[in-house]
C-alpha cells in the first residue's frame, strides 16, 4: 500500500512539473489534482483512490496521462501477485 502511495506521489511531482496541454474539449487549463480511477480488469474492478491526473478547470475534463494508466496496470498486477501471497500463507 505505501508503496502504491509514494509512486503516486512520484507521479504527482513528474505531472507537476510538465506543462498540460491546454483541454482537448473546451481548451481551458489542466491542472495536476487528485482523482479516484478505477478500472474493470478481468472481470474485477480496480479503484484506485489519490491517482494525480489532469483536471480541466473549465469543464472538468479528467485526462489521465500515460504513466499513470502504465502505473495502474503494474498495480494491478501486484495487487493479483499479492493475493495469490496470502492464498500460500493462508494455508500454512
Ligand atoms: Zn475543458
């Protein structure tokens, strides 16, 4: 979990620090904020809280940069790997 935390946090700073382009939909400003994301992923639905993606200010579009999403796919697949952990443990 905390690993999960402070590679958002890694991601917040990295999407800070890149100027958005302005919004596809209605041109406003993007701005660097925090949203909760989920995603239908073999038939089970990941929702991710605190994910950093971009928000427009104006008619607020959420677009969710590339990193994120490749952030999402390798939590997911921790998140399957951790399950099949505690199934072993389980049966000890
Ligand atoms: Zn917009």
């Amino acid at each position: 979990m905390d690993e999960n935390n402070l590679s958002f946090q890694k991601l917040k700073e990295i999407l800070r620090s890149q100027t958005p382009e302005p919004c596809s939909v209605c041109g406003g400003l993007l701005k660097v904020e925090t949203i909760k994301l989920d995603q239908l992923e073999k038939d089970k639905l990941y929702v991710l809280e605190d994910a950093p993606a971009f928000v427009c200010q104006q008619c607020g579009e959420v677009w969710v940069p590339k990193q994120v999403l490749n952030e999402l796919d390798k939590m997911i697949e921790l998140t399957t790997k951790k399950t099949g952990k505690n199934i072993k443990e389980n049966k000890k």
